[in-house]
C-alpha cells in the first residue's frame, strides 16, 4: 500500500506539499516536532512522515516536480520557451509548481497570474519584456475558459460574452508565439500595436484567437452592457446604422450576448 493511502486526508495534504518541495522533507527529518509546530501538523502524523527514508522522499520529490513543469510547459508553451536555459527559469516557476493542483482551467490561471506577478520583478531586458507579454497572452487563454463557464449577460444593452476577452499587445503576440516555439531569436519578432478577441466556447475546450482591427477593438471595448447602441457609436465615432451592423455581426458570431437596436433583439446569437 502506498504511504498516501495509508494517510487521513491532512496527511495527504502534507505529503503533497512535501512532494511539492523536497527541502521540506529535509526540514522534517531534523525537527519533526518543530516542524509540526510551524506547519499547524499533527505531530502523530509528522513522525509518521519523518520515518518515510529521505532519499526515497527525495526521489518522488524530484519526479513529482517534473511532472508538474512539464504540465506548466505545456499550459504556457510560449512562455515556457522564453524561459528555457535562462537564469530565471527555476526562480520564476518555483511560484506555479508550489500549487498543489494544476488539473482545472483556474488553477492554470492561478498560476499565470502568478507567473506575471513574478515576471514584474525581474530586471528588464528585451528578452524579459516579451516575456511579461507572452505570460499576459497565454494567461489570457485560462481566463476566457474560466469565463466561459459563467451565465450569459442579461438581455440589454451590448456585452462580451462570457468566455471572451479583449487584449491589446505592442507586438503580434499570437505570431511571436508561433515563432517563439520555431526558435526565431528574439531580435528578428515582430512589433506593432495589436488587438486581439479570444473567445473559450467551454471551460475544457480550445480559445480560438482573432486579429482585429483597431476600430472594431474599440467598438468591442466599449461594450460594457451599460452604454447603448447608440451610446456605443458616440463612443467610437460611429454613425448609429454602422455600429449596430457591427454589433449584430458580433452577436452573430457568439462574442456578444445583447443588442438593444430597436428593442427586438436580445441575449444569445440564436435569437430571434
């Protein structure tokens, strides 16, 4: 039987937490009962632990944690290639690996937000700019997926749907994805104002991402389910007619859940 089956279910905890990080393991073993003490444990249940072999704990430790990287580089692929033999990979994924959980679409934003409060820190270089960029990009992806399980709008003005998110970049960040993964150096990515509409259908499925045109960013952005269709055109210096053309082709295409117009047509793109 495993040592994990044979524990109540704050030992389990604990033993996940050492697995986690193996220097606990070794504060463990010098001082079961101090460390009892600082972790809030039951010291039954600490001694227990401390007779575990340290090398064996070491070892499922160390293969923990690399399964848990490899889940971190595979949630943020572009980040993850960025960070690749650099001196801040371990500092900066010591945040995500300390989760305890990494199967749900909220631990994963869990982490990329962590990841972004992380990179905020670190000395700027071209390298670590595109960096905070690309964690911001790939965050993004968990957060439209968190949304997407959250129940549409109310019929009314113009709003996002949930599970899709607004984000404006200073670089082609999709593409600089792409080429990231490719190996491009960073010197030769591309720049230039970008925006962008990401849109998650479902918590588990994949976030499509589309390119937009500054205008219709704008037109999107300031649909906040308070201004208008009308209000909405003044916003972005539109005339009423084109706006609500625009609007209606959002809501055609899933990214609004409400269009005011002359009060017909409201909530899902189905309706009518």
């Amino acid at each position: 039987m495993s040592m994990e089956g044979t524990l109540p279910a704050g030992g389990q905890g604990l033993l996940a937490r050492l697995l986690i990080d193996a220097s606990l393991a070794e504060d463990l073993r010098a001082d079961p009962e101090g460390f009892a003490r600082l972790h809030g444990a039951d010291p039954e249940l600490v001694r227990r632990l401390a007779a575990v072999p340290l090398p064996g704990l070491q070892l499922t430790a160390s293969i923990t944690a690399s399964k848990r990287k490899a889940l971190v580089t595979a949630s943020f692929p572009g980040s993850s290639a960025l960070l690749r033999d650099t001196a801040e990979e371990d500092a900066l994924l010591r945040s995500a690996l300390e989760r305890r959980t990494l199967s749900r679409p909220e631990d994963s934003l869990a982490v990329g937000r962590a990841l972004v409060t992380a990179a905020a820190e670190l000395p700027s270089t071209a390298r670590v700019r595109l960096l905070r960029q690309m964690l911001a990009f790939e965050t993004l992806w968990y957060e439209a997926r968190v949304g997407a399980g959250e129940p549409d709008p109310p019929a009314g003005p113009p709003a996002l749907r949930p599970g899709v998110v607004l984000a404006t970049f200073d670089r082609p960040i999709a593409e600089i994805q792409r080429l990231v993964l490719a190996v491009r150096p960073v010197g030769e990515l591309p720049e230039g104002t970008t925006h962008y509409l990401l849109h998650a259908a479902t918590g588990s499925g994949p976030v499509r991402t589309y390119r937009l045109p500054s205008r219709l960013a704008e037109v999107l952005a300031a649909c906040d389910g308070v201004r208008t269709t009308r209000a909405v055109a003044y916003r972005v210096g539109l005339d009423a007619d084109t706006a609500e053309r625009s609007l209606r082709g959002m809501v055609a295409k899933g990214f609004l859940g409400g269009i005011d117009g002359d009060g017909s047509e409201y909530g899902r793109p189905d309706a009518r």
